[in-house]
C-alpha cells in the first residue's frame, strides 16, 4: 500500500485519536457508571418502560408495549384499604426496562436490594409484573429500590390494573412515546438550566436520576418553556385538553402547533370529531364574529391525547 | 441515465460519472432541505397556518429538515467533491467509478427511506441520530464505508509522491465519520440509558461537526482556492498545523453540548478549554486560506466560484469566534438553548460550509462536464440570494436568542419572550425562503449548463473563457 510514506503520519493518527477517545469515551464512562440509581430514575424507568422511541416493540411509536403506573388506594388482592402507593404494572410480554434486565445500571446498594429483597430476578417478561418503589438500607445507608410485587406479594398485572380502575392509571409510558413521536422536545427541554430556571421551572435533576432511561430527551432548543417539573406547576387536566387542542384557546400568542389530530376519530362519547365544522368556527370565533370559542370535545380514554397528557402531568 | 452505469464494466464508465450523480443529488436535496426549512419557520412564524394534518406539524418536519441538509446536501456534495478531487491530486482515475455510481443510488435510497420513516414519527428521539437504527446501519455499511473505500484506495493507487492536505483530510475525515456513526449510535444498537445515552448524542452530534463537515470543507477549500487562482497554497505547515489540531482538538469537546446537564465537572471544564482551542485549527484554515489569495484578490470579485470558497471562509471567522468562546461556562449560561445556538449552526451549515461545497460544485461540474456555465447571471443571482438570505436569517436569529437569553437570566413569563421575538420568526422565515429560492434558480442553472453550457476546448479551464450569456 503507498501509505508508506506516511508510516509515521498514520501511527500517530491512530494514536491521537485513541487518545482523544480514550479521554471523551472511556474516562468518563467510569463516572457515569459509578453513579447509583435515585427514586426518580427507579420511576422514570417503571414508568417508561424499557426504551421510548424507535424499537421492535413499537416501530411506530403507538405507545405499544408500555407498562402502566397505577395509583393503588386498596390492596389489589384483598381489597383492603391502605396508605395510598403507585405500582408499575407490566402486562404479559411488556418489555422490562434496563434496571430489571441488566441491574449493574442501578449502582450497588440499588442493585443487591433490588435483587435480593425486591426479588427483581424472579420477573418474567411472558408472564407480566407489577413493581414497586421501596426504601431500604445497605450496609447502614438508606437505598431505593425497587421490588417485584408479583414475586414478594402475589400481586398479578390484571388484577392490579382492575383493582385501580381507569381513573388511577397513568398512561405515562406511551405518553412518553408521543412526546417523542411529536417532537415535543424540539421546543420544550426536560432539563432546567444553571440559571433563575431553578427557581421558575424546580430544581435541577441530579446525576442518579437518569439511569436506566432511555432517551433522555433533554432538547436542545427552548422555543417553548422547560417541562421537567411541569406536572407540579399545572395539573390541570382541562386546560391540558384546551391547550393541546388548540394553544390559542388558552394563551392567545403561544406558536405551540395545535395536537388536535390526537384525539383521534371519535370523541369520549363515541360520536366522530367534526374537525372542520371546529375548525370553522374557531376561526369565526378568532375574527369577533362570536362570542365563546367552540367546545373542546372530550377525548377517549385509549386515544392518543390521554397517553400525552398523562405523560406531562406525571412531570413533577 | 443512472441505470446505463450501474451494470457497465468499470473501465467503460467515463471519469467523473459518479461526482456529476453525487453533484446533482446533492442540488435536488438542497432544494428539497431548504424548501423543508422554509416550510418549518413558517410553521414558527404563523403556527395556525397549516393544522390538523399530522403529517405538517412541526415536530415531525423539524428533524427531517435537519437530516435532509446534513446527509442530503452537504454530505453528498462532500462525496462529489471527493470523488472528483481526490483521483485529481493523485494524478490517477477514480479507484471504482462503479462502486461510485452505486453509492450514489445507495444513498438516495437511503436517504429517502430514511427520510420517510422519520417523516412518520419512526425517530429514535435523539437529535443528530433521529434515523431509526437500521437506517443507520445500512447508511454505514452500503453507502459510507464504499464511499470512503473508493477515497482511501484512490490515495493508495495515486500517482505522485506525496499526499496533498485535501487528501490527508478526505481520507481521516472519511475514516473518523465512520468511527463517529458507529459509536455514537451504540446507545440504540445496545440500549445504553442514562446519561451514557445522553452523552453519546452528544458526542455523536459534535464529532459530526467536528470530524466530518468541518475538515472536509476545509480540505475543498483547500484545493478549490490554489487549483482556479493558480497560487500555490500559502504553507504546508500551517496545513499540517490545522490537521493535527482538528483530530486532537476538534475531536473532544462533545461535553460542551452538555453544560448544564449533571455530566462529571471535570468531563465540562474539560470540553469547555478544549473548545477554546478549536480556535487554533479555524485560525490555521483561515489564514492559510486568506494568504493564498495574496495577489489575486480580484478573482473574489470576478471569479463565481472563488467569491463563493472565499465567503464560506471568512463566514467561518465569526462562526469560530462563536464557536469557541459561547460553550465557556459563563457565556453558555446566558445563551444555551436560544435561537443564538440556531443562528450559529445555520452559520456552520448554511454560511461557512455551504458556500465553499457550492463552489465546488460549480467548479467540478464545469471541469467533469467540460461545459462552461449556462449562466453567470443567474449563477450570481444565486450568490446573492445565498448570502443576503442566510444573513437576514442569521441576524434575526441572533437577536431572539439574545432576547431569550436576557428572558431566561431575568425570568420573564415565558410567553413574553415568545411574543418578543415574534417578528424574528417571521424575519427567519423570509431569509430561509430567499436561499430556497436562490437554490431553485441554481438548480435550473446546473441542469441547462449539462444541457447547453459551452463545450470547454481540452486543456482549458473553465474560468478561462468568457461567458457567452
């Protein structure tokens, strides 16, 4: 090869390139993996299930394949009332997120008390189950961890599910999908910055929140505001509807596009959504020539707009 | 035209065949990205304007946009520059004008594939790395490695002595893109999470830039200025000093993208120094290039393709002031996240870059076709409405970002901002929409210049003769 000249030349291309690697890739990397799991990655990843975007489990972002985060006002066996609690509910052949199927992501204390008080081992994807978030402590300090209620508890996906009722379920997990899907990350980030951010849109998240997430979708531009702990400064599922219905319903000089096209065919009620009739009047009603805009039809709770919101009010 | 190649023997396809595809290409995706980028400031600028379609929205058509310009037009005008630069300084023939050919069918089908399953919301939400992960496999495996291939065996095969600067660049930028898009994509392949997945866009994201678009336009630049002035390049040693500094130093800043982001400190003090030092290779390129116009600063007013290679160089003079002082920590808290970010990367992919690919394009298709151009008026025209398009957009942008940086430090209501910098978006809009026209009138110009350009008399260059229109 006529390289040869260049013998020299290319050793040292190789190495300064290994090195710059070795730098931005490897050293880092020791770091990041240190980092143990907080109750906030234990969440998100129950939450979102194994990975948000594009994978064989739902190549078209549907929201297929998520699991579902319930809040549990009674015990789903016994029926008994208890202290109110959130369980992440995997249904059979839901895909585990990473901290189940590859604990090591969790860091140390999480991953022993996971494995050997939460039973996370024992989790089969056929057969679904649910999870739940628990302290505990290892080797004197307090860990999160999470435990596999369907090993330590009997509790079964369907059961659960039934026992919280459509109410008390979040679709926070295909929700997530949409947000991706939508692009809503384009405008919106889900990281608050080293500046006044932290007293307008909460604290900044730490280190241990990320693990196990996948992707992290922190954006990059802000056309719109941060939405991290959105879900703590508005939770309100009626102005969610008006604002994703039509942004300007709610705040006349948002550039937000309108996500009307999520609530699908048909409304709660079953009746088809007339989108031009809509359409129509908003446009009578934005030129003066009446009174009340038109109504925001109530959406169904399996479309698409359920999963968003839900999703954004989970935001805390 | 493109099938009469693909089954040809490969000493029966004519020299330059697979740069003029690659060229072409390159146009029709600079008309379609930048067609798409005006669609999407529109969307910005009157959000009411075309709804209910999910097809229209913006969320689904502002990385399409992205990816079009990035793997569309500037990567394949980077691939028809190599293909014809590349044979030309090692004195030889394209190692395989056939592999050529089929990377160009390779990558437009590729590339539209992958433009359509990302226009239906099939994305792995990573911004840079948005294409599903077999896309990115098949970009890596059939077009970019025999794309690269066909560089790195024309060098080897090459009939002169040494290896030119553009060389050394084609062939460890080529290498390094491939190394990028391979590691950078590990997070999906693996299902990497966390912060490892955030990291790793970035990474992904900078060394793009950084490896890829930066060195390669450098390196036309590099050929495109002493090849029609006649200057020989003004020194070999700065050349030398630009390489080196762009794989040490270009090449590890990727936490910069990050800064506010729970990264190790030590991980941003880091990328912060070595963006600075970014600066050392950008101040290399642009002397180099600057001092080898010495004496034949005319041609910047009268030669079209110089006056295009010169502009994207001292575009790349405030891009690289930008550059390298805004990812400091104190500069990056006031204006991460703002439409000045936006205006910095247009200022990358639209000014610096852009121009010097589109000389190379006039110039290589004139040379390859051995036709003079159709037009210089409208080929001026072009000139203009790049340049006077680009800077409307530019400077636009650069205010709503330093109105959302001031918004952001003094907490205003977000809304504030977003009425604020309201007639910037539309200011935006129109600068987009005059370098999408401008693109549509180049287009037409190329097209007619293949069709009716001038025949050029062996042995003359282009430039040498007088425009006939």
């Amino acid at each position: 090869m006529a390289f040869r000249e260049y013998k020299i030349g290319s050793v040292m291309f190789g190495v300064a390139l290994s090195l710059s690697m070795a730098i931005t890739l490897v050293m880092p990397s020791y770091n990041i993996i240190a980092v143990g799991a907080t109750a906030t990655a234990l969440d998100k990843q129950l939450t979102y299930g194994q990975v948000s975007g594009f994978s064989f489990h739902d190549p078209f972002l549907k929201g297929e394949g998520k699991p579902k985060k319930v809040l549990l006002k009674q015990d789903p066996m016994t029926g008994a009332p208890m202290e109110s609690m959130y369980a992440y509910v995997f249904s059979a052949d839901t895909p585990f997120p990473s901290g189940i199927l590859h604990p090591q992501v969790l860091g140390k204390g999480v991953r022993e008390l996971s494995i050997e008080q939460g039973k996370i081992n024992d989790a089969l994807t056929p057969g679904g189950a649910v999870f739940v978030v628990k302290e505990g402590e290892f080797e004197g300090k307090p860990y999160p961890y999470i435990e596999n209620a369907t090993a330590t508890k009997g509790w079964k996906p369907d059961e659960v599910l039934k026992s919280a009722g459509d109410a008390n379920t979040i679709y926070a997990g295909a929700g997530k999908q949409m947000f991706v899907r939508e692009g809503c990350w384009w405008c919106h980030t889900l990281l608050p910055e080293q500046t006044q951010d932290f007293q307008v849109f909460g604290p900044p998240p730490l280190l241990g929140d990320f693990n196990g997430e996948s992707p992290t979708a922190f954006g990059s531009d802000r056309k719109a505001p941060d939405l991290l702990h959105v879900g703590s400064r508005n939770s309100s599922k009626e102005w969610m509807m008006l604002h994703f219905f039509n942004p300007r319903l709610v705040q006349p000089h948002s550039i937000m596009p309108r996500f009307d096209y999520l609530w699908g065919e048909t409304d709660a009620n079953g009746d088809k959504i007339n989108y031009d009739a809509w359409r129509k009047a908003y446009i009578e009603y934005r030129n003066g020539e009446r009174v009340m805009p038109p109504d925001v039809p109530a959406y169904r709770s399996d479309s698409e707009i359920r999963y968003l919101i839900d999703f954004v009010l989970n935001l805390k | 035209m493109l099938q009469k190649y693909l089954f040809a023997k490969n000493e029966d396809i004519p020299a330059g065949t697979s740069s003029i595809f690659f060229a072409f290409s390159a146009i029709v995706w600079f008309v379609i990205g930048t067609g798409l980028g005006t669609f999407n400031a529109a969307k910005l600028g009157f959000p009411d304007w075309i709804t209910g379609y999910q097809m229209f929205a913006f969320g689904k058509m502002r990385q399409v946009h992205v990816m079009a310009v990035i793997f569309g037009w500037i990567s394949m005008a980077f691939a028809s520059a190599m293909m014809y630069i590349t044979p030309a300084l090692g004195n030889t023939k394209l190692w395989s004008e056939k592999l050529g050919v089929w990377s160009c069918l390779n990558w437009n089908i590729g590339l539209a594939v992958g433009l359509i399953t990302m226009w239906m919301g099939m994305t792995s939400g990573r911004e840079y790395s948005d294409f599903i992960y077999p896309i990115d496999l098949i970009f890596l495996f059939f077009v970019l490695i025999p794309v690269s291939l066909n560089v790195w065996m024309t060098i080897a095969h090459r009939r002169t002595q040494g290896i030119y600067t553009t060389n050394w660049f084609f062939a460890a930028s080529s290498f390094m893109f491939i190394i990028v898009l391979l590691v950078g994509n590990l997070p999906e392949y693996f299902h990497l999470t966390g912060l490892t997945e955030a990291y790793l866009t970035w990474w992904n994201a900078h060394n793009i830039l950084g490896l890829w678009i930066t060195p390669v336009a450098a390196a036309i630049a590099y050929y495109t200025i002493p090849k029609i002035t006649g200057n020989p390049l003004y020194s070999h040693r700065i050349g030398h000093l630009h390489f080196w500094s762009i794989v040490i130093f270009y090449s590890t800043p990727a936490a910069h993208h990050l800064m506010s982001a729970p990264l190790p400190e030590w991980l941003k003090s880091f990328a912060s120094v070595e963006g600075v030092l970014i600066l050392v290779p950008a101040i290399a390129f642009v002397s180099n290039i600057l001092l080898t116009m010495q004496g034949k600063w005319n041609m910047f007013v009268e030669n079209i393709e110089t006056r295009f290679t010169v502009t994207g160089v001292l575009l790349a003079i405030p891009l690289n002031m930008q550059g390298g002082f805004q990812q400091t920590r104190s500069i990056n808290w006031y204006i991460h996240g703002t439409g000045w970010i936006v205006a910095h990367a247009h200022l990358a992919l639209l000014g610096f870059s852009t121009f010097i690919e589109v000389a190379a394009v006039y110039y290589g298709m004139q040379t390859l076709m051995k036709r003079k151009l159709y037009s210089l008026a409208l080929a001026n025209f072009h000139f203009w409405m790049l340049l006077i398009g680009f800077s409307i957009y530019w400077i636009s942008m650069t205010i709503a970002g330093l109105i959302q940086g001031a918004g952001k430090i003094y907490e205003v209501p977000y809304i504030d901002i977003v009425v604020a910098e309201h007639p910037y978006m539309i200011a935006r809009w129109f600068g987009g929409t005059l370098v999408f026209l401008g693109n549509c009138v180049w287009l037409y110009n190329m097209y007619m210049t293949a069709r009716v350009g001038t025949p050029l008399p062996a042995g003359r260059m282009a430039h040498e003769l007088a425009y006939e229109r």
